[in-house]
C-alpha cells in the first residue's frame, strides 16, 4: 500500500501556507509517505500576495504552481513522487474546491475563472478531463454544492484548525453516490501527514492518479476514526 497526500499548500504561493518544500518533503517521508499532491490556493487574494494580475494577458498557471514546481524538484531526490493539483476558489464565495488532473488551457486565465460560477466551470472541467472535488463541504461557511456538480467531495479533511463535521460529509457522499477523497489540508508543520489515502498502488502521473481516484481503489486515512 502506498500513502499519498492529496490535500498540502506551500509557503511558495499559499499565504495561509507557512511550510517550505524541504520542511514538507522532510516531514512527509519520514511520516512514510509515497506521494503528494501540492494543491495550492487558486483565488483572486493569492494571485494578489504572488504579484499576479489575473486580468493580463498570458498564462498565469505558471505562478500557481511554483510551490508545486520546487517540491517535485525535491520529491525527485528524495523518492517521493510529486503530483500538481489546485484548490480553486470562485468569487463570491467561501467554497473552495480541489482540481486534479487538469490542462493548462482550463486555468491558464485567471480571470475568467474567478469570475465564473462553480456550476459553469465544472462544465468546463468534464470537458478537459479534469477531476472536480469540493473541499471540506461542511466547514464553517462552506455550503456543499448540488452533486451534479461535482466528481466527488474530500470526506475526510483532517486540518485541526477548522471543524470540518466530517462525518456529514461522508454521510452526505454516500447518499448521493459521490467520490471521497481525504487529505491533511497540511498548512504547517503540525498538519504533516495527519490525512490522505492508503492506495494499492502509486500513480505514474496525474492522469494515473485521476484514474486511481475515479476506480476508488484506495482507503481514505482516519475515515475510521468517525
């Protein structure tokens, strides 16, 4: 079984983040884990702390993903495979949502995207393939989004800060047939492997990793404990 990290933002891009890529990478191996996936924030706020203005002209994936970048650098020496995701957020709303396995053509406007919908831009990933999860549904704040909408939910978020009522959200999964993912939402050093999943095997890329996902052959870390 192969422990992979599905949920972690770096001090590089996130400002809620307060952990370098060495400090994660250092914490996460010695934690026993084969894989992480840096889902760094996406929103109008980051892009204003990382200098981006999502409004010019250009790919901006770029920038969201130089924590991504300096992690999988690492990950290669170490031996922990390194995966890109995002967590998204829209304007207007406290929702946020996690993006796996996507093109660079579905974000390389930030713009646009913060200014669409969660409803419409889910279209839009199912078109690209991308894998669309809403994260923490039941934090305070957060409203769980019609499940047409959506690949599936993170179940289990194990970030201690926030009362995530994860049980609702698996509960709320299982009665509408959704995906479940489970992440350590890991901001600082106390969140390192707190979450993730226990998969058969350990994915090649991110399309392997969506696949993984999709075929649910994995066990979430600490559903358990519900």
């Amino acid at each position: 079984m192969y422990k992979i990290e599905l949920h972690l933002h770096t001090d590089i891009v996130s400002p809620c983040g307060t952990l370098h890529p060495e400090e994660e990478i250092e914490g996460y191996k010695k934690a026993g884990y084969a894989g992480i996936v840096v889902t760094d924030h996406y929103n109008r706020y980051t892009a204003k702390c990382i200098g981006v203005d999502p409004a010019a002209p250009g790919s901006k994936l770029p920038a969201f993903l130089a924590g991504y970048r300096a992690m999988k650098e690492l990950g290669d020496r170490e031996g922990i495979r390194v995966y890109y995701g995002l967590e998204v957020r829209f304007d207007g709303s406290d929702n946020d949502y996690l993006l796996y396995d996507f093109s660079e053509e579905l974000v390389a406007d930030p713009e646009k995207v913060f200014r669409m919908s969660p409803m419409a831009f889910s279209e839009l990933a199912r078109q690209d393939g991308a894998l669309f999860i809403q994260a923490h549904p039941f934090r305070d704040h957060c409203i769980p989004i019609a499940p047409e909408y959506v690949d599936g939910i993170e179940s289990v978020n194990k970030h201690v800060v926030h009362n995530n009522r994860n049980a609702m959200a698996v509960a709320y999964a299982e009665r509408h047939g959704l995906l479940q993912t489970g992440g350590s939402d890991c901001h600082d050093r106390a969140d390192i492997g707190l979450g993730g999943i226990d998969a058969d095997y350990l994915p090649e890329d991110e399309a392997d990793l969506a696949r993984l996902i999709r075929g649910r052959h994995f066990t979430i870390l600490g559903r358990e404990e519900l």
